[in-house]
C-alpha cells in the first residue's frame, strides 16, 4: 500500500507541494495535466516537467488522475478511432515517466455530481452534500450551479469545454442505453488494454458518481455486477477499477466492504480512494461528505481498509475528498487540512492491521 495525495499543478493550486511533503506518511502525489483538452496527446516535455517538479518536492508521482475519455468514445462515434490512438499515446508516454496507473472514468457528459458544495455541518466545517429533491429541473442549470459553487476553481470533470454543448450531448444520450454504453466501454478497452499491457500501464476506471442515473444518462459502472462486466470484458490486470469507497456507498444497496474484498482479491484494484459519508436519508439516497473517521459517517472505515488489507491491496491509496476546517477556503472537496487528517486515519487503521 502507497499513500498519495491529489494535487491539481502548481498552476491550479494554493496547496504547495511542499505542504503535502509535511503530511505523516505520505509518499505520492496523485497527479494532472489540467489544461490539456480532453482526447489531446500528453506531451513527453509536461509530463516529464510535471514528475521532476513533484520529485524536487520529495514526493513520488506514479499515478494520473484523470485521462479523461474523450465524449466521442463514449458516444460510439466512427471520430472515436482518432481519439483512441491519442489516448494509445499518452500511454504510452506516461509509461515513458514512471507512471503506473491512470484513473479514468466512463461517465457521460459530466463527472461527479452534488447538489451543495457549501454544506454546513454543526462543527462550523464545510461539505459537499446531495439532495435529490435539490437536483435541478435541468442540466444547464446543474452546471451553472456548479460553476457558482466553485470558488473560482476549475473543477475536475466540469471543463467548460466540454460542457459548452450540453444539450447536444442530451439529446444524443436520450437514444443511448445502458448496454449501448458497455458496447461502447468495451470497444475502448478492448483497443487500449494491449498497450497498457505492453508498457505496464494499468487502467482504473472509477465507479459513476452518483452510482444511479440522472437526467436519464445512461449509467455503466454502478455495481458489483457492473464491476464484474466490465474486468470481464477484457480480462486482464491492466483493465482495473479505482475503487472509490464513497461513490459506491452512495448507493445504499451496495456492499462496499463486499465490494473490495471480492474485487481486490480478484487483483483488479491498482488504486483506492476512501472516504466517508453521512447518509441523512437512506431512503432518498441523501447524504454528506463526512470526516473519514468511522463514527461520523455511515461506512465502517476500519472493515474498508481491512477488506484491503487481509486480501492483498498493494496499489495505491488517497484519501478522497475533504471538508473545508480551520477556515481554509479553496476547490470544494480538496482542501489541505482535512484531507491530511483523512490520510493520517488512514494511516492509522493500516498499521494497526499490520500489527494485528
Ligand atoms: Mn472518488
């Protein structure tokens, strides 16, 4: 097990790599290219500048969060091809700098979704939460609200570039099904697999957020059976999963603990992030971003790292997002301070397995 910490790049961040250095037990910076256009090559000379400016810094960088997929191969347009072998490349030259593994995901149109990125909990800390009577009646509303929220931020997942044609983008997923996307999933993995294979890259897609569709989008990696579909779809070790504790919890149906045991001794678990959250009505699905400790939560944080313990874990782990505390403003979700407690815990719960 390797912890890391998520960093956006100098340029997108007021964290400074030098503060994660001070964090207990923290050796890797899960990091980005955050202005590269989604499906464009990443450049040798940006990846290369990003790994020695994290390594100057005393850290390790072994892992990308997000390649992300370009809308084209997720429609199943015959433009995909072109966007595939770009992908193919930027493999390839991640492979060229040390990295192990590239989260992803295979969410249409948008990335993870709340409906508050200013939650006030009774401490007087900040949260992202999700109501679903609070969704609003449309999706160009949704990404205004989330743009409103952001504090300036770019956020992960909400380019605006590739927003700009929201409605044409729900208009071609209305006729897109669940099953249309796997087919679609499958074409892309199908013709990556064989590189990652080659350069020792391995592919982490991580679970939809929330793990149910919403505006009617078609959805693919919600479940335990989805799961299963997709690292049987090509079966290999390259073709993994980033298993995000607190998006499968989202759903409540979902065994997490199940979930990661079965999934991390079937070895297709390179990367994992852990989080808590705070269901206020199961029923409807509504919850909060909690503090990663166990008793202020829903999940049993202690079984989650033991499920990844006594089965064999030996990729990476972050903790994944975190409340705003000590008056710390910035991107929602990925303060410094209570990510860094989150880490520590984690840390915590790890040796105690150890030494168990
Ligand atoms: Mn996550």
């Amino acid at each position: 097990m390797e912890m890391t910490f998520r960093w956006y790049g100098a340029n997108e961040e007021k964290i400074k790599l030098s503060d994660i250095r001070q964090i207990p037990g923290c050796k890797g910076i899960v990091g980005t290219l955050m202005d590269i256009p989604v499906g464009e090559v990443w450049p040798k000379a940006r990846i290369k500048a990003l790994k020695e400016e994290i390594e100057a810094a005393g850290l390790t960088l072994k892992v990308i969060e997000s390649v992300n997929i370009h809308e084209d191969i997720k429609m199943g347009v015959p433009s995909r091809d072109k966007w595939i072998e770009n992908y193919k490349t930027t493999i390839r030259n991640l492979a060229e700098f040390g990295i192990e593994v590239i989260c992803y995901n295979f969410m249409p149109v948008f990335d993870w979704l709340k409906t508050d990125l200013d939650f006030k909990l009774a401490d007087g800390s900040s949260t992202l939460s999700f109501v679903t009577k609070d969704l609003p009646a449309s999706p160009e509303e949704l990404i205004q609200n989330m743009a409103d929220g952001a504090e300036g931020f770019s956020l992960p997942g909400w380019e605006p570039e590739r927003l700009a044609q929201c409605k044409a983008l729900f208009d071609f997923y209305k006729n897109i099904s669940d099953d249309d996307l796997r087919a679609n999933f499958k074409y892309f993995i199908e013709a990556i697999i064989p590189t990652c294979e080659e350069v020792g890259v391995k592919m982490a897609c991580h679970p939809d957020d929330p793990p149910y569709s919403v505006f009617g989008l078609p959805r693919m990696v919600k479940n335990r059976d989805d799961l299963d579909w997709m690292m049987n779809a090509v079966d290999s070790a390259f073709n993994g999963i980033t298993l995000c504790t607190g998006s499968i919890a989202e759903d409540p149906a979902n065994d997490v603990v199940a979930i990661l045991a079965e999934f991390t001794k079937r070895g297709r678990i390179p990367f994992a992030h852990v989080r808590n959250i705070k269901f206020t009505d199961v029923a409807a699905k509504d919850f909060y971003e909690a503090p990663h400790l166990s008793s202020d939560g829903s999940l049993d944080m202690y079984a989650i790292m033991q499920a990844l313990h006594d089965n064999g874990f030996d990729g990476y782990i972050r903790p994944d997002h975190g409340r705003m505390i000590w008056g710390e403003t910035g991107r929602p979700g990925y303060g410094l301070y209570d990510r860094a407690l989150g880490l520590t815990y984690l840390n915590g719960l790890w040796e105690a397995l150890e030494k168990k």
